[in-house]
C-alpha cells in the first residue's frame, strides 16, 4: 500500500516569501528525506504530471464504520463521499480495500470491496450488508 503526503515550507529566500510544495510517496515502514534548502526544482508544465480530482461516493447503512484503505474515516450517514487530489493523471490506487462494519444485535458484520480507483474518476459503489447475513447474526443460526 502507498501513501502520499504533501509537506509545504514558507520560508524567506533572498528576502522574498517563497512557499515551496514536496510530494513524497512511501509504504508502510519507510522514511524519506526532503529538502526544502535546495534551490527549487524546475517543472515543465506541459510534461508534468498533474494531481485531478478523484471522487468515491458510497453508499452504505447509516450506522455502518466505514475504513478505506485501513483506516477508519470519519464520515456518517447513508451516502459518503470521499474526494482526494492525491492521484495524478495517470495513476491510479489498485486493490484499494473499502471495509464496512456495523453491529447487530451485539453481533459485528464486515463486508469488504477491493477495487481499482483511477486519476480523475468518479465511483460510486453501494456496500450493502446481505440481510441473510443479519438475520443469522441475528438469530446466531445457520439459515
């Protein structure tokens, strides 16, 4: 799994404010380095790869958790959306894990989705807990 973070510095450079953006991509137990003293890098703008708006809208129980990619968001109701600048053109988060959680009658259900989110797309996708699967909970019998 990937991560992205976008770390800005403000700093005074020859007497002049200069705000200068990193992007830095890392899996799950490495560092990195960033250097905001060097000169700053120059970009192309026709070449350069640009972040797009991706959009996730799901659609879910009202009292479900809801945790993408691990982590748990902070989001309610029936319909979320999740919106993000962190993908550019081109890329895309592959085996991206939705998991949803919510618990009936003290009996806690999960349903898991693993899809693909490409740069600029907008998904919608609906998690929806097989009544089966809450009545046995429900019950604790096998139907």
């Amino acid at each position: 799994m990937n991560y992205t973070y976008e770390l800005k510095a403000q700093m005074i450079r020859d007497g002049k404010p200069v705000e200068e953006t990193k992007v830095v991509q890392l899996q799950a137990g490495q560092t990195a380095e960033v250097d905001f003293n060097s000169a700053p890098e120059v970009v192309d703008e026709r070449t350069a790869a640009k972040p797009v708006k991706t959009s996730l809208t799901l659609n879910v129980p009202a009292d479900a958790k809801v945790f993408l990619s691990g982590n748990e968001s902070k989001s309610t109701g029936e319909v979320r959306q999740f919106v993000t600048t962190k993908l550019n053109a081109g890329d895309s988060w592959d085996n991206y894990v939705i998991r949803v959680e919510l618990e009936r009658n003290g009996q806690k259900i999960t349903k898991e989705e693993t899809i693909k989110l490409a740069a600029g797309q907008t998904r919608e996708l609906t998690i929806d807990v097989d009544a089966a699967q809450v009545a046995q909970a429900s019950t604790g019998e096998r139907q």
